[in-house]
C-alpha cells in the first residue's frame, strides 16, 4: 500500500469517524425481556455496548452479553436489524440482535450495570427508553422497522 493510499485512509478515519455498538433483546420463554440499567446513562436498555476494532458484531453482543448479565448461548443469535443513533452523534450505528437460547444465571456484573432483571413485554419500568420500546414493538408487534434508533 503507497504512502498516498495509508494517508487517505488514516485522514479518512480522522474526518469520518463511525461508531458502532451492539445489543441484545433476549425473550425467555416467559414473554419477558432482559432490561439493563447502567451506572453511566439513564433509563432501562437491552444489554449490549461497543464493538472492538477487528471484533466482528456477533462476537460482541456475545460477549456483551455475558459481561453485563452473566448468560451464554450455545447459538449465534440474529441480526434483527442495524438503525443509526442520531442521540448519540450522527454518525453512531446500533446492531440489534435476538436470541432465546441461553444460559447460565442472571447476575449483576461488577461496574457498569446498575440493576438488571426480566420484565414483562407489556409491563416494563416507566423509565425504558423510547429505543427499547420501538425495537420491542418491531419484534413483537411487527410495527414497520425505523431506520434509525
């Protein structure tokens, strides 16, 4: 690669910078949805949070996923759909992924998680966020899919 070419892309980097983080709408068999509440931000979120550089978005909802709550799955969950953040800064993107195969046992991960804890679909903490409210609808109630969060 020419030192023309290493500049363009390291100049692109600086003057397009993308972000992109990960969550995981978990459903048992119950009907009820895996809520995080963070330490850092307020409001009741699906688990989930940044990928790494040269990680791929499957291993880190995974990853995020066992970090903030304690559970495995033995499958790859499923990418449900990818919206853009403008709450965040204009060029954030979120993945969204589904799963309801897992294990292990639900438990509070030293640091950033406040509370976390199932909650019925039709019965969540007044302060879920809009987002988890919006995502929820278009995975159960098949409501049109936003583009962005």
């Amino acid at each position: 690669m020419s030192i023309k070419t290493r500049l363009f892309h390291l100049w692109f980097l600086f003057s397009r910078p993308m972000t992109l983080g990960v969550r995981a709408v978990v459903i048992d068999d119950q009907k009820r949805v895996l809520l995080v509440r963070h330490t850092y931000v307020a409001g009741w979120h699906f688990p989930g949070g940044g990928v790494d550089a040269g990680e791929a978005c499957q291993d880190a909802v995974l990853r995020e996923l066992k970090e903030e709550t304690g559970l495995l799955t033995s499958e790859p969950a499923k990418l449900f759909g990818l919206y853009l953040n403008r709450k965040v800064t204009k060029r954030d993107h979120v993945a969204v992924y589904t799963l309801s195969n897992f294990s292990g046992t639900l438990k509070k991960q030293a640091g950033e998680i406040a509370e976390l804890g199932w909650f019925a679909i039709d019965d969540l903490p007044a302060e879920t966020t809009q987002g988890v409210r919006d995502r929820l609808a278009e995975i159960i109630d098949g409501a049109a899919i936003s583009k962005t969060w």
